[in-house]
C-alpha cells in the first residue's frame, strides 16, 4: 500500500508542477515574455524543485511541452525546446546534493539548443551568439535569479512539501 501512495504522490506532484509550469508560462505569455529572441519564462524557476522531488524532472519536461503546444510554437521549438528541459531537468536533479546547482543545467541546456530553434526553425535574424546571450540571460533571470529566490524560500519547508519522493 505505501509503495501505491508514493506512486500516486509522485504522478500528483508530477501534474501540478507540470500544471504550475504551463500557467506561469501563460502569465509570461501575456507579457510577451515566453518566447521569441527575448524570453523570460518565469516558469523555469520551478528547475528549484529538483532538488526537493525527482518528480520535478516530468513535471517540468511535460510542463514544457504543454505549454509550446498551447503557446502555438513550431514543432522543432516543441520537441528541442522540451529535451532542453528534459537535459537540464535530469542534470540538475542528478547535482541535487549540491543544492543551487540544480539551478545550472536548465541554464547551459536552453542556452545551447534554443538558439538553434530560433535561427533555424523560426529564421529570426541575428547570429546564434546572440541568440545564446539573449536566451542565456533570460535562463540566468528566470532560473539563477527566480529559481534561488524559490528555492531559499522552499528550503525550511520544502522537504515537508515532497516527502516521500525522493
């Protein structure tokens, strides 16, 4: 039986991170800021809770993917811009020991493939340096910035919250 509730838990903390993901993307988008060659998607501060549950990693990965679909996004932005999230998610969780390392991953992974989908998928003009910095900063806000603000304010609770998944 508690073996059942620890997979029950771990799928329901997998959807509401998941939904948290697509409605911060949403607000985001409202903003204009969840895409494009300047984009803050606040929603990948939520890359703190790999440090509290392994459920974060589908959560986020299927977050991501929820919300390029609802968001409109070409298919190459769909399925790179999600196995971004999955590398970073799944390198982030495996760091999880060294606490604001979580934060890294999410960070390099989008910094490296997004740029590649928004030269070539989307032929937005400009050099894919740039594209790396423009995204690069974005991730550094939404994650560095964000996700440490969420991850000290999680940190005393936070093992409470996600008892029982890790």
């Amino acid at each position: 039986m508690k073996k059942r509730q620890s997979k029950v838990r771990f799928i329901a903390q997998s959807a509401m991170i998941a939904a948290l993901y697509i409605l911060l993307t949403t607000v985001a988008h409202l903003f204009g800021l969840d895409s494009g060659v300047i984009q803050i998607r606040i929603s990948e501060a939520l890359v703190a809770l790999l440090f509290f549950t392994p459920a974060a990693i589908p959560g986020l990965t299927i977050g991501c993917l929820l919300s390029n679909i609802l968001s409109g996004c070409l298919i190459l932005d769909i399925l790179f811009g999600t196995l971004a999230t999955l590398i970073g998610c799944v390198l982030g969780y495996l760091l999880r020991k060294y606490k604001y390392a979580v934060l890294i991953p999410n960070i390099i992974s989008n910094t490296i493939i997004v740029p590649f989908v928004l030269k070539y998928a989307y032929s937005f003009p400009g050099s894919l340096w740039y594209f790396m910095i423009t995204v690069g900063l974005g991730e550094v806000l939404s994650c560095a910035v964000l996700g440490a603000f969420l991850l000290k304010a999680l940190e005393k609770q936070g093992k409470y919250i996600f008892e029982s998944t890790n």
